[in-house]
C-alpha cells in the first residue's frame, strides 16, 4: 500500500468501504434473522405447548367418561383427534 499511486489508494479505499458496507448489511440480515427465528421458534412453543394441554384434558375426559362431542366442545379438538386418543 505503501507504493501505491494516489489513484491505486483511493480505488483500494474504495473497494474496502464497498466490502464493509456489504459485510455490515450480510451481519444486520444474519441478526434479523436469528430474532426472527427466535420469536418464530416461542410461537411455535406456545402452540405446541396449547395442544398437548388440550390433549391432556381431552385425555382426562374421556377417562372420566364425557361423550366426544363434549369433549370436542371441551377442548377444541376434532373429532378424529379426541378418538385417536
């Protein structure tokens, strides 16, 4: 760098502003990315979370003898889901 002509200097300056700028965009997306994944990832708990809180009840019903359709009231779930069980 030291030899280079004041136009070879700038066209290097240049060319590592572009590659900073470029990398900063490239991490600011990857950060994006990872809260994104994460609030995807605690919405999916939840939902997970919900249905086997239902099946769970559903599960107790059954045993303590309520009809499927007052299951399926109870809970939410289909039809198919409260016989699988």
């Amino acid at each position: 760098m030291a030899k280079f002509s004041q136009t070879e200097l700038d066209s290097y300056e240049n060319s590592l502003k572009s590659y900073r700028d470029l990398k900063n965009v490239i991490d600011t997306a990857f950060d994006e990315g990872k809260v994104e994944g994460k609030i995807e990832g605690k919405i999916e708990g939840k939902v997970e979370g919900k249905i086997e809180g239902k099946i769970e009840v559903a599960k107790k019903a059954k045993s303590m003898g309520l009809s499927t359709d007052d299951i399926i009231k109870l809970t939410g779930l289909t039809k198919n889901e409260v016989e699988k069980l």
